[in-house]
C-alpha cells in the first residue's frame, strides 16, 4: 500500500469539476450526426439544404433522409428516388413503392 494516496484533495476536487464540466457540456451540446457537403462544410446529416454553398438534396421517399449522389435508387415506374438501404429494405417488407403503389420491382 502506498503511505499517501498519490492523488491530493485538491488535485481530487479539480478532476471532479473537470469531469461535471464535460458531462454539462455534453447535455447542452449534443453531437449531432454530421456529414461533408460537396463544398467541403460540415452539415446535419439530415439536411436537406447546406447553408454554405446553398446546394440542395431531394427526400429519400422512404425516411426523409437527404439523397446523396452514390446511394440513390430510383423507383422504376415513378422514377422518384430513395436511398439504397432503405428502399431494399422497404422492398423484403413490402412489394410496392411507397410513392406510386406500383410493383417496384
Ligand atoms: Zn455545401
Ligand atoms: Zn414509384
């Protein structure tokens, strides 16, 4: 056993306010999912708008999510699009668009 704990009082106090101060910080400042625009700004994943460099994104059909360049898939019969995973996996659930009802595959 050690004579002293190696960690004073004082040095104690400071690690736990440090610590309270980082659990604050994180309550009031939630991370938040972000992606790279094209234009190189950091934006909310789920923007549809960058502010930046005002460059849009249509809905995916089936979660809202912006479509982004490499996962659009487009329905066959509407031609609106979706993003890869949510369409596919909408697909095994159910046999139609969720846009124009028809048989999307
Ligand atoms: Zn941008
Ligand atoms: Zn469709």
């Amino acid at each position: 056993m050690p004579e002293k704990n190696l960690i004073s009082d004082k040095e104690k106090e400071e690690i736990r306010d440090w610590l309270l101060q980082l659990s604050v910080n994180q309550n009031q400042e939630p991370v938040l999912p972000t992606r790279p625009c094209d234009c190189g700004y950091q934006i909310y994943d789920a923007s549809l708008k960058c502010f930046k460099c005002k460059q849009t994104w249509e809905p995916c059909i089936i979660t809202g999510m912006p479509l982004l360049k490499n996962q659009i898939i487009n329905c066959q019969s509407c031609g609106k699009g979706a993003l890869k995973d949510a369409w596919n996996t909408y697909l095994q659930a159910y046999p139609t668009c969720p846009w124009c009802n028809k048989h999307a595959k």
